[in-house]
C-alpha cells in the first residue's frame, strides 16, 4: 500500500484530517498525519523533510503554518531540491491567506483551498491520479466540472469525490460525466448492457480491463468483483435491467452509473468476425437462431471457435446452449463442447469470496463552519 503524509499545524489539524479522508476514499493509501506534524520542536522545513520519506507528501501552508516569511535560501533546499533528490511527488497546499513563497504558486503542484475547498481538493486528486495512471496531467489543474445540469452536478459529490452508484442517469448525462471526469478515475469504461446476457458483459469488460475469465458466469463475476473493487475506476453500463444491477455494483473504490433503459435496436448482421466485435455477433446470433436455426447454428460455431480461442468460455457456453435449444445440427458436436467447457469448469481453482456490492457512501465534509467559509 502507498503512503501519503500530510505536513500540517496542530491547529489545521481537522482539516488535515478531512483532506486525509478525501484520499484514502479515493485511493486506499495510508494517510499519515503523525509522521510529518509541525510541533514546537519542529517547523515546516523539517517536518516537510519527514513527509519526503512517503510516497506522496503534502504540506499545508496557513498562518499557523507559516506565521512569517522563509527565507529562500532556507525553503529552496526543502521544497524543491530535496524533492528532487527523494524523487517523492509533493503538493503545496494553501488553506488560509499567509507569508508562502509566492514563487511556488506558479508550479502545478500547488493548490488552492482557501476560496474553494472542494475545488482545490478534486485538483489535488487529478494530480495525484496522474501518477497512479502514469499519463502527465495536461489539463488546468484547477479545472471545474461542467455544471450545464443539475443532474449531471449532483453525480460529483456522490461518484466523482467517493466510490459510489447512480441509477437512471440520462445517456447524454453519463456521457458528459465520463469526458469531464475522465482525470479523476484510473480508467473510464462504458458497455451496453440492453438485450445482452450478463455473461457478455462479463466478457467485454474482462477484456477492457486485460482480465482473463476463463470462468463460469459466477466465477468470472468474484474475479471482476475482486479486482474492480480495489481500483478507482468509472463503470457505465448502458440500459441494464434491475436484475443486472446488483451483479454489476462491484463496491469498493468502483463508481458504477446505470444509465435509463431504452428499447433495444434489432441487432445489426455480422459476416466478419473477430474479437473486437464479438458481443455484437453474438447479438446477432442469438437473434439469428429463433428465425433460422441452421445459419445462426453456423454462425455460432464460428464465434465458439474465437471464444475459445481467447478462454471466454462463460460466452461460448451460453451461445452453444442456445444453439442446442433451437435444435441446430452437429448436437453431438455441441454437448462435446459443454461438457469439456463444464468439466474444465469443475477442476478450476476456488474464486475468492465476492466483496460487498454496495458502494460506500460516505459523509466527505464533516466541519461545515470551515469548509463554508
């Protein structure tokens, strides 16, 4: 587990404590505001050399903090040779107007929470994202969200700033979150749900995040559960029914949005088949099979036959059942098939207990009197 350490004052003490509950919620680091606290033994400069020894440091500058001005000779070797040399990420943090060196505000590393707390802090979290993503943070780091609707503003508090889930989000609304949010997840993922079965999107989203699920439907959902669940990632699922979601709300640092079904277009004909498009052929396939059981059967042994290839097996069951219920040919061909897919199945090694689906919702901001100042 990576380490932050916060560099603070006894009396910025509480909120050194909410900005500490905004990052653990957010990346599951361990936050430490002991290592690096200012006492009337230690100021900032050495107390900021302590915080170098993390991961990440932050210091917070206040007039508490910084009751007078540094001298440059005495800050420079601190907040920007020493950093250099422990190669420790470091945020400067204002929470009230004091003497700071000026010069530091032009870095991109520095924030500003005195006007804006809230603000400031989902800046603080793209910049330390950044890292996580190892993608430079190109945007204006004080950038705030879009807020051309009241649904779409609503999502932050709840999505953006803390794991959590939202149901019935318009498709335009999920969209405008996704581009704007972008920055404050490790990856954003969207999948259409609508008229698919769950292994499917199982299947498509292993795939987007290089997981293997070679698995049962059950099996591949512990497996996604288990890995979604650690990582601060942005799920959108397209038009999934009720009785997909719990299924789908993974918990843990995962935000999930379910976006307002809508009636699903008849699936559209697939001649060319490969990986990247094989959820829709099996759309196509499965629709293909209760008009023309012979063509959807010789199209779904195509598409068995990439499944296999790449251990979606969850997927070339379902679609080998569906060819046996439309009474394809080759039936001696397709229970092989089962079976040698059910045995494997039975031989494979237990999947972890699935994690709690119900996202967290957690109260962020606890002293109302500062952060409303």
């Amino acid at each position: 587990m990576k380490s932050v350490s916060i560099c603070h004052a006894p009396a910025d003490r509480a909120r050194a404590r909410e900005l500490a509950r905004y990052i653990e919620v957010n990346f599951g680091f361990d936050v430490s505001l002991e290592d690096a606290a200012i006492t009337p033994e230690r100021d900032i400069l050495p107390a900021t050399e302590c915080a170098l020894s993390a991961n990440f440091a932050i210091v917070l500058f206040s007039p508490v903090s910084i009751p007078a001005p540094l001298k440059r000779s005495e800050w420079e070797p601190v907040f920007v040779k020493a950093r250099l040399e422990y190669r420790t990420p470091i945020a400067f943090v204002l929470l009230d107007a004091c003497p700071f060196p000026e010069l530091l505000k032009r870095q991109p590393h520095f924030f500003d929470l005195a006007l804006d707390w809230l603000a400031g802090a989902r800046s603080l979290k793209r910049w330390m994202m950044s890292f996580e993503r190892q993608i430079p943070l190109f945007t204006d780091h004080v950038r705030k969200p879009h807020a051309e609707s009241a649904a779409l503003a609503s999502l932050w508090p709840k999505i953006v700033d803390q794991p959590g889930s939202a149901d019935g989000i318009s498709a335009d609304v999920a969209r405008a979150l996704a581009d704007d949010a972008r920055e404050d997840f490790e990856a954003v993922h969207r999948f259409q749900c609508a008229g698919r079965h769950l292994a499917v999107v199982f299947g498509e989203l292993g795939a987007a995040l290089a997981l293997g699920l070679p698995g049962s439907v059950e099996e591949n959902r512990c497996g996604l559960a288990s890995h979604c669940a650690a990582h601060r990632y942005l799920l959108i699922f397209d038009g999934a029914p009720e009785s997909m979601r719990d299924a789908l709300n993974f918990g843990g640092r995962c935000s999930v949005v379910f976006t307002t079904p809508v009636k699903t277009p008849a699936p559209s004909p697939v001649t060319e088949i490969s990986i990247a498009n094989i959820a829709e052929a099996i759309d196509y396939a499965l629709a293909l099979l209760q008009r023309d059981a012979e063509a959807g059967g010789r199209l779904g042994s195509r598409i068995t036959f990439v499944l296999s290839e790449h251990e979606r097996y969850a997927e070339a069951d379902l679609l080998l059942e569906a060819m046996q219920r439309a009474g394809c040919s080759r039936a001696e061909w397709m229970a092989r098939e089962r079976a040698w897919i059910h045995g494997r199945w039975e031989g494979s090694a237990e999947i972890p207990g699935l994690p709690s689906t119900n996202a967290t919702q957690l109260p962020l901001f606890g002293d109302a009197e500062w952060l409303g100042a």
